[in-house]
C-alpha cells in the first residue's frame, strides 16, 4: 500500500484503469461462459430432442413390423447427417419391454444404457447426463406412440465434448474481442493520463511556489488566462479596486439588493465582477487553472487586507480604556496585556506575560472560563458573562470587575479574549442605596422592636424587685423559687440579647465576599424582628421550611432585606384589604423553602389585595409605588429583584386580585468545593 502511495498520479490513473479492466473482464469472462454453457447446451439438448422426435416419427412403423434393417438403417442415417456426425455419439431403439431393436455403435453394445434414462409415461422426453465408453454423453430418451399407446423409445446421445469445444471456441473469440476492446482503452488512457497529470505537475509546481511566500507564480496552460482578468487580458486589477469590488458585492448579498453598487472604476461588483464572478471558460482543467489564479490573486489582496486589519485592531486593543487579557484556552497562562492591564493592575507587561490569570481572579476562573476550558471547539458566538467578579492588583489589592470573555485563535493556538471593567465604585453605590433601605426599615421597626425588649426587660424588673422585697424583709428565699426567679431573669437577658444581636446583624453592611448559606437562616431572621408585629395586627404567620436544603451562595443580611421587604409588603396588602372588607378576611402570610427542579425555592404568599394586572409588569422598576405619598419611595422591590439576580436567582410573581400575591424566589445550588469535599 506504501508503493502505491507513492506512485505519480499519471501511474496511478493507468494501473487503476487496469486493474478495473481486468477485473471487469473477467467478470464479463465469467458471466459469458455461465451464459453460453446454459444457453448452448440448452440449445443442443432441444436440437437432439428434434432428431429423436423426427425418427420416433419415421420408425413407428418399423417397430410395429419388427423390421430391424429399415431401422437400422434409420438410426445410421439420422446419426450421420450433415453437421450431425460430430455431434450425435449414438443412437439406439428399444420397444417397451426395453429390448434392444437398432443401434449406431460400431462396438458390442453397452446393455447398462438400456435402463439408464428410462422415459415415464406422463414425460414426452427425458435429459441425463451419462458416461458411454468413459465419455461423457447427453442421453435424450423420446417415446415413440402409436395412438395412445407408447411402443418403444429413442434415445440419441449428443457429444458433451463437442459442445464443450464449441462453447470453448465461441469463449474465446469473445474474450479476444474483449481483450482488443481493453487493449484500446489501456491506450486512450494512457494518453489522458499524461494529458491530464499534466496541469496537476504544474499546479505541484506553483504550491510549491506559494510555500516558499513566491506569489508572483502564474499557471501557463493552454486555454488559461495566466491570471489576467477575462475581460480585459491587458490589465491587471490594482488590490483596492478588486477590494473595492468583493466589499461592495457582499454589502449587497447582505442588504438582499441584487444590484450591486459601482465600484471606484465605474464597474458593478456581482456577476460582473472581473475578479471572482466571470462565466467559467474551457474545460474543468482550465476552469481549474482559472480558479488556482484566483486563488492566488486573493491569497495577495487577502494578505494586505489581514495586515491593514491587524494593524487596525492592533491599535483598538492597545487604545482600550479597559484591561483586555488574551488567555491561553487550555492553560489560563496570559499570551497578550494591552497598556490598560498594566495601568488597572499595577504590573508592567513582562510580569503578565506568562502569569496564569488564575492568579488576577483566583476564586472565580472556573466559573469564568469553564466553558471555553471544558469544550475543545467552542462555539465563536460563546460569550461568557460574569459580573461583579473580585479580583486583584499587583500587592493583593483586591477591587471589582465585570468580566466579559470570548473564543479566538491567537497565533494558531485556541485562545480567549478576556475584557474586565471596573464597576468597584458601582458596587460601593448599590450597597449604600441597600443600606439606607435598611435604616429606613429599621426605623418602621423600631416601635415593634422596643415592645420585643420592653417584654424580656419587664421580666427581669419583675425578678428583681422580687427578690429587693425578699431582702427588704430579711426573709429566706426558698431554693425553688430563688433557682425560678434566677432562671427566668436569664433566659430573658437572653432573649434581649437575641434580639439585639438580630437587629444589629439586619443593619450592619454587607460583606462584599458571598457566603455559603442556608436559606432558612435569613427567613428565621426577619420573625424574628417582625414576628411579633404581625402577631400583634393579627396576622398569623406559617412557615413550612425544609431543613434538609442545600446551601446557596449569597449574603445573609441581604437575603434578610430581601424577605423583609416581601413580608412588609404582604402586611400592607392584608391591612389594606382589612381596611376596605374588615377583619372576617383570612389574614395570613405563608412561607415555604423547598427544592425545585435542582434550585433552592422560596415562596411568600399573603391573603392581601392582589396586583392589579395593569401593573405587574412595573412593580420592580425604581421609583415605582401604589402606596400614598410619605409612605414609601418604591425602592424595596427594585432592590430585591437587583439582590435576587445578583446571586443568580430569578424572581416570579403569581397574583389575583382580592385573593392575593405569590413572590417566588430561585437560587443555584452551592456545590461543596472539592477541597472541602476530599476534607469530609
């Protein structure tokens, strides 16, 4: 197979029309000879069965007198007329009882032919194959009748090796035909295969040429314009004209416009294109020729085009306000820093050079480049999108970026381009606009937060001037009611304490590093601050909550301003209904944790007034409230759908009016590092 391989193309088109002529002829060789074995034979075997019939004819009578001589004389006749003699080995006749009556053999007669191919009634003949004399013979038997009555049989044998020599010389006439035929082609392509492997050394030739960077190489075959234009072979087309021509041809295939737009010369780019759109001419080898100039034509205009274009984006990358990273796709290391890079994160180009950017953004690579990492050939329309990403500057300095990555090739290796933006200052400002929504929920909680405290502090007031007025009166305190008195002052200092601690926990600021969480936690911190404001509006509270969730990625005082804004809005939906249909209306606020479909969900349902559906498509633009004038600036669900989608949530509002409202919220699962993972 090597060898073969190795064979010019001229060899290659000559030993393969042989070998497919031989193999075709032999095919044809063996289809013949199974065809004139059937046929002539089939043929010969009714030309017997012809003799037998015409002499069971002629010796009808013959039989029934018992005159031997005529018969025999019958048999000898029919055996050596004309072209017969060769053919026809013998002939023999018997009567009923299969007694010999007349025979052609010069030699005693073969008593085992007499019931060799015995003829059966309901036959008018009968063919078999047999050996006389240790030569093979076909015996034909034909019943001789007078009436409805067989008298006797004749049986003539035909020469099997006569027919055979016959279909032998027949064969290989035909094969010598076929032989001459094949002989012809051999020749014929013989000659267009040095016609044909011609253009294809030349075009060797020229590749060779366009390797070594020689594009000045043209292809001089008969009939080929040599890389001159159809239309006018005395000039040859500048590279911004033909650039010219290719632009304005694909502007309108885009614009669907089947006019092209003229070009600098005066020309229409399209089918009347002198570069690339002309009517094919000659053969496919010259057409093949035309089309390996054009190729080289385009190689010369595409080739300064890519510079002018390299160049181009050379310049938007190193002008880019904002860091743009080229990454190595397999490894992260960073092939390429334009100026901006080295100015946002305080290294110079040598030291970003080389440096895995695992390094730049250390806990969110994965998530950034997974999908460029875990695909050998990703799609070029793949963009990943990741937003307020922490990375760091030169010193561990960290600050916040949006990161914006793309597939590309980079010096014939797979690459990502990697484009950050600094959106720290924008981050500050969202979390003092959280902040103040919270001291703004802080201060409608303070009257229900002060009765929490007064609670536990009137208990321990209690306790201790039962135990001032025990002293007073310098008696003995029981054990009992001393251990009473002390364990219930405790557990209220307790509950006091709890309750600050949740407050305070509400109204500090958010940490900007998320942490692992379960989202029962935020939801069990809100009643605690509200529960007792909603019990005392008469507002029963259910919570139906799945302890074995698992964790999300989220900050849990944020989750708690989110909760609290959807738990303060359902109360307002429930007294508002109070107001207008009194207290018979059931007043609840549920709320549910649960898993669906691999994403952690909560639901807060209320019995209030509903959404009119004029208006659900506004509730989470800012600015936008129903409720009346000094009762809120209708930030709270524009924050809470700004948080939810910040951990990669999505939010969903079902609602009737006069019935009620259902905010779902959905969260990613957290998977457990794997370091964590191997740890456990």
């Amino acid at each position: 197979m090597f060898r073969l391989h190795n064979l010019s193309f001229r060899n290659k088109i000559l030993f393969s029309t042989l070998i497919t002529m031989f193999l075709l002829s032999a095919g044809i060789a063996l289809a013949t000879r199974w065809v004139l074995v059937r046929n002539m034979t089939s043929e010969l075997e009714l030309r017997g069965i012809a003799i037998a019939q015409s002499i069971a004819d002629l010796s009808r009578s013959y039989i029934l007198t018992r005159d031997i001589p005529n018969l025999v004389s019958l048999a000898f006749d029919a055996a050596q007329l004309g072209e017969r003699k060769p053919l026809i080995a013998y002939i023999f006749i018997v009567d009923t009882q299969s007694k010999l009556l007349a025979h052609t053999f010069t030699r005693p007669f073969p008593e085992e032919l007499l019931d060799v191919n015995a003829v059966a009634p309901e036959q008018n003949h009968s063919v078999r194959l047999i050996h006389v004399f240790d030569n093979p013979a076909y015996d034909i038997a034909v019943p001789v009748r007078e009436g409805i009555y067989q008298i006797g049989t004749i049986h003539v044998g035909l020469n099997k090796k006569h027919i055979d020599h016959l279909i032998a010389k027949l064969r290989l006439t035909f094969l010598g035909l076929i032989s001459a035929i094949a002989t012809i082609f051999v020749l014929i392509i013989n000659w267009l295969s040095k016609y044909i492997s011609k253009p294809i050394v030349q075009f060797t030739r020229m590749a060779d040429e366009i390797s070594r960077g020689n594009l000045d190489v043209q292809f001089d075959f008969p009939g080929a314009t040599a890389g001159k234009p159809a239309s006018s072979p005395g000039r040859e087309k500048d590279l911004d004209e033909m650039h010219c021509e290719i632009t304005c041809f694909a502007g309108a295939m885009r614009s669907g416009r089947t006019d092209a737009p003229p070009s600098p010369s005066g020309t229409r780019a399209g089918i009347r294109s002198e570069f690339l759109f002309r009517q094919p001419v000659g053969d496919e080898v010259v057409q093949l020729a035309e089309a390996f100039n054009n190729m080289i034509r385009s190689i010369k205009l595409y080739r300064s085009k890519l510079r002018e274009s390299e160049e181009k984006y050379r310049s938007l990358f190193d002008s880019g306000p904002d860091p743009i990273f080229v990454l190595d796709r397999a490894t992260f290391e960073i092939l390429d820093a334009n100026p901006s890079a080295e100015r946002t994160y305080g290294y110079v180009r040598e030291e970003l050079l080389g440096k895995s950017f695992a390094e730049l953004v250390p806990e969110h690579t994965e998530e950034i480049l997974y999908n460029f990492h875990c695909r050998e050939e990703p799609d070029e329309e793949t963009l990943s999108i990741s937003q307020k990403v922490r990375t760091y500057r030169k010193g561990g300095i960290p600050f916040y970026v949006n990161v914006h990555a793309c597939p590309t090739i980079y010096r014939d290796r797979p690459a990502i381009i990697v484009a950050t933006n600094d959106v720290t200052q924008m981050i500050e400002k969202d979390a003092q606009l959280v902040q103040a929504s919270k001291m703004t929920a802080l201060g409608e909680m303070s009257s229900g937060v002060a009765h929490e405290l007064n609670q536990p502090l009137n208990s321990i007031k209690m306790g201790s001037e039962f135990l001032r007025m025990m002293i007073e009166k310098e008696g003995a305190v029981p054990p009992d009611q001393l251990h009473t008195v002390v364990d219930e002052m405790s557990s209220q200092v307790d509950r006091a304490s709890e309750i600050i601690s949740t407050l305070r926990e509400f109204g500090r600021k958010a940490e900007l590093v998320e942490e692992r969480l379960n989202i029962n936690r935020p939801i069990r911190g809100v009643f605690a601050l509200l529960g007792q404001q909603l019990s005392l509006q008469n507002i029963h509270v259910v919570l139906e909550l799945d302890d074995a969730l698992p964790p999300i990625l989220a900050h849990n005082n944020k989750l708690q301003q989110v909760l609290f804004n959807l738990v303060t809005n359902a109360r307002d939906a429930i007294n508002q209904k109070r107001q207008t249909v009194g207290n018979a209306v059931l007043q609840t606020i549920r709320i549910r944790s649960f898993m669906e479909n691999d994403r952690v969900a909560v639901s807060v349902s209320d019995s209030g007034t509903g959404i009119p559906e004029h208006i659900r498509d506004k509730i989470f633009e800012p600015f936008f409230t129903t409720k009346e004038a000094g009762q809120g600036m209708g930030l709270g669900l524009s924050i809470t759908y700004g948080i939810v989608r910040d951990y990669g949530g999505d939010i969903e509002v079902r609602s009737e009016e006069d019935v009620g409202t259902t905010f779902k919220l959905t969260f990613p699962v957290h998977p457990v590092p794997a370091e964590e993972s191997r740890r456990r």
